[in-house]
C-alpha cells in the first residue's frame, strides 16, 4: 500500500507517529478508567484527561469545564438540538426560527431538521452570495443560527464572526451553533472572537483517533437539564420514581454532560494531533496546482475556486463513481459521492461531485502523479 496517494483527508486523516506512540505508550503502560476510581493509576489517568481537556481548551481559546467530549460532530450536533429543545420545551415557547444554510453537511442540518419539535419551530435558509459565501446582510432573524465554518465541498471559510454579529443584531438571544469540523484543520479557531453558543468539531479529521469529538459550550451552566444520562454525571438522587418524588443532582459541566465511560485513549492521544496539526497545516499550493492542471481538461468541470481549501469537481460524460474506481485501481484515494452534502450539490444540479483533499503529510510529487493519474483516466 505504499504506492498509494491519500488524498482524502477532509473525510479523514491520517495519524502522527506521534499520535500512535501517546495511544499506545497509555495502552501499555498507563491504562485506566477515567472518573471510576481513586487508586494512583486511576488517578494518573484523570490527570491526563484533565490535560488533554485544557489543551483542548488552549486550541480554542476556551475554558476547560466549556469542553465536552463526545464521539464526534455528529455527536455533538445531534446533542445541542437536545439541549437546545429541552430548554424551549421548558419554557414553551413556540415559533422558533431555526436558520440553516445549504452550505451545511447533513450532521448539520438534519438533526435540526428532524429532530427539532416541528410544532415549536420552522426552518429559513441563510442567504449566500453567487460564490457560495453566507452573507452577513439581509439575514431573516432566528432564534437559532447554525453555520457551517467551511463546506466540505466548497473549502472556503466562512465569516463566522460577522455572521454571528449580524445574527445578533436582529436578535441579541440567537443561539449560535458551529461547525467547525472541516474549518479546524486549516487555520486556528477563536471561540471568543466568534463568540458563538455552541461549536463542535471531530479529533479524526485533525489527526486524532476516531469516536472522539470536541463539543464546545459557551455558558455550560446555562442548559439545565444533560441530554444524555448514566455514570458519572449525577452527584445526588433523592426519593424514587417508584414513589413519584425522585429528585436529581447534576455533576458541574463538563461532568453533567459525559455519561458512561470517555474513550480515553482518543483523549489522550489528542494534544499530540493538536500540537502536530498547529505545526503542520495542510500545503494548499498542492490544492492550486491541480486546479490549474486540471481546469486545462475541457471534461473536468470544477467547482470550487483556486482559493479553496480543496477541490471539487465533476466529469462530462462519465458517472463520478465509475470515475471513483477508476482512480481508485490506480492508487489514488479521494472522495466521490453526494459528501453528505445533497442541498449544495442540488444547487449544482449534479448528483455527485469527487473531491480532493490534501493533509499534512501530502507533498508536491502527490500532486503531480494525482494529476497523472486523473489525467489517464479523464481524456
């Protein structure tokens, strides 16, 4: 599998030695449970976590107890719409607006627009210019906004501080919802200049192991009640249900919101992505190579821009995943399909696009022999 170019890492990346050596110098050395028991070892791994949690919040320029641990975006995203409902349920209130953008991936989106109480909310598009960028002006007012950092088949960063301050003008209660999940491998992430609610990324797109994601909470003690529940997060019960009186206590945030066992070795093999990331941010002059390669085959019809952080692209004349294999049986690995991303490809009028994405290890001569390979395909 040597021969093989990757050129997939906005789906995935592909890990840091450093990365494999933290995973499994804890596994032979240092494993334990995290927040189950009080013996030296258990002890030594809480302190880990502890670290791994305040380097996350460092990456972002958050507080520790603001970071939460779940499996991934998709994870994360799923579990604000939950956070988000109980409050509105609590309150009752109706005739929310929740705005979306077709920008958005489907962990985005759906869980907004499927699990959110129809009765308490409907759905409005954010507006995009003719460039795929979200634009600030005329923004219907919202009382939640999500925003999609940087599409992950466009590749171009959003403005999500402008975005979240015009959000805020027409109404200053808007909840504000990131993802980052695609942003964060490019450039460094500021939660308190975006100053957005909520914002969630995963650890495999960065380097990190998979089943871990980052899920970030600007006032944590603000959502009363977890959306998840188990070991770990309760500090009291009083009464029972069996006698309709049963009365809880939640753990502070983080706590309250990580029940049942962390997946501790994807924690800690974190700060070692992030400091390797930090130093080695994706090469995009191999991105604008292959755009100027590539644009000169009349049948590769790109669209996304020389800027972007990737490329995406159709063939005239040929079905994308019959492209897909054929790149594929020459040793080039990128993505084909929809991305999880219908509403911007509706847009295109294109069922299915390939993408190239390039990660920290790509160099130059990946570039040139992708072309190469795409090049012998595409005539």
């Amino acid at each position: 599998m040597n021969n093989i170019i990757y050129l997939d890492s906005a789906a995935s990346a592909l890990k840091p030695e450093s990365v494999i050596a933290a995973e499994c110098d804890f596994l032979r050395h240092d494993y334990a449970n995290a927040g189950r028991g009080i013996c030296a070892r258990a002890s030594n791994v809480d302190d880990m976590v502890a670290k791994a949690r305040a380097r996350a919040a460092q990456f972002i320029n958050a507080r520790p107890d603001q970071i939460v641990f779940t499996s991934g975006t998709t994870d994360g995203m799923n579990r604000i719409v939950h956070i988000i409902n109980d409050c509105v349920c609590r309150a009752g209130i109706k005739n929310k607006t929740v705005m979306v953008s077709d920008l958005d991936h489907h962990s985005a989106r759906l869980p907004f627009e499927l699990l959110y109480d129809s009765d308490l909310c409907k759905i409005v598009l954010c507006p995009m210019d003719d460039k795929y960028n979200l634009m600030c002006s005329d923004l219907p007012r919202a009382d939640v906004f999500v925003i999609t950092a940087m599409s992950n088949v466009m590749g171009v960063a959003q403005d999500v501080a402008g975005l979240i301050a015009a959000a805020r003008r027409k109404n200053p209660d808007v909840i504000t919802v990131v993802d980052a999940a695609q942003y964060v491998v490019h450039d460094e992430i500021d939660v308190q200049k975006w100053d957005c609610d909520f914002m969630c990324f995963s650890a495999h797109k960065i380097g990190a192991d998979t089943g871990l994601g980052i899920m970030y909470m600007k006032n944590p003690e603000r959502w009363v009640s977890p959306d998840k529940f188990g070991g770990g997060m309760i500090s009291k019960i009083t009464g029972s249900a069996v006698e309709h009186n049963v009365m809880f206590q939640w753990e502070n945030a983080p706590a309250k919101f990580e029940a049942g066992t962390l997946p501790v070795t994807q924690i800690i093999g974190l700060p070692a992505a992030m400091d390797y990331l930090s130093a080695n941010r994706p090469n995009l002059d191999l991105i604008k190579y292959l755009y100027d390669r590539l644009s000169e085959n009349a049948r590769i019809k790109i669209i996304t821009s020389r800027d972007a952080a990737l490329l995406t692209f159709y063939i005239d004349g040929m079905h994308i995943l019959d492209f897909g294999a054929l790149v594929g049986a020459r040793g080039l690995c990128l993505r084909v399909g929809n991305m999880c991303a219908s509403w911007i490809h509706k847009a295109f009028g294109v069922a299915g696009t390939a993408r190239i994405s390039v990660g920290s290890t790509n160099t130059m001569d990946d570039a040139v022999r992708a072309a190469d390979i795409i090049e012998s395909v595409v005539k």
